[in-house]
C-alpha cells in the first residue's frame, strides 16, 4: 500500500510542476488564466473582418483574444 502511495505523490508533484510551469509561460507570454482555466490574451489585437462592410474592402475592428485551455 504505501508503494501506491509513492506512486501517487510523484504522480501528483510531476502534475503540479507541470500546472506552475504552464503558469510561467502564460506570465511571461502576456496570456491571463482565470480560475476555471480560460487563458486570455493580456493584450488587444486586431482582426480582419473582410465582409464586415459589405462593399468588400473590409474593416479592421480591435478585439479582446479568447482561448480556452482544455
């Protein structure tokens, strides 16, 4: 039994540093993480929207980037 528990703990400490290393690349990436795993873009960006307009020039409009972590 304390065999399934080693296994366990190290099973846990490998998911953790993986976690907070996922953490530090997001930080250092500009990407925000709420607490349910959303991952945002810490910045705005731009995005073409090309029938936007209608007349085929299209337009550029700012938005706020969503990804969703899985």
């Amino acid at each position: 039994m304390v065999t399934v528990y080693d296994d366990l703990a190290d099973a846990i400490g490998a998911a953790q540093r993986d976690l907070t290393s996922a953490l530090d690349y997001a930080r250092t990436h500009e990407l925000k993480v709420d607490d349910s795993g959303r991952v945002r873009l810490g910045k705005t960006v731009a995005r073409h929207h090309a029938r936007e307009t209608g007349d085929g020039q299209g337009r550029h409009r700012e938005q706020q980037g969503e990804l969703h972590a899985r």
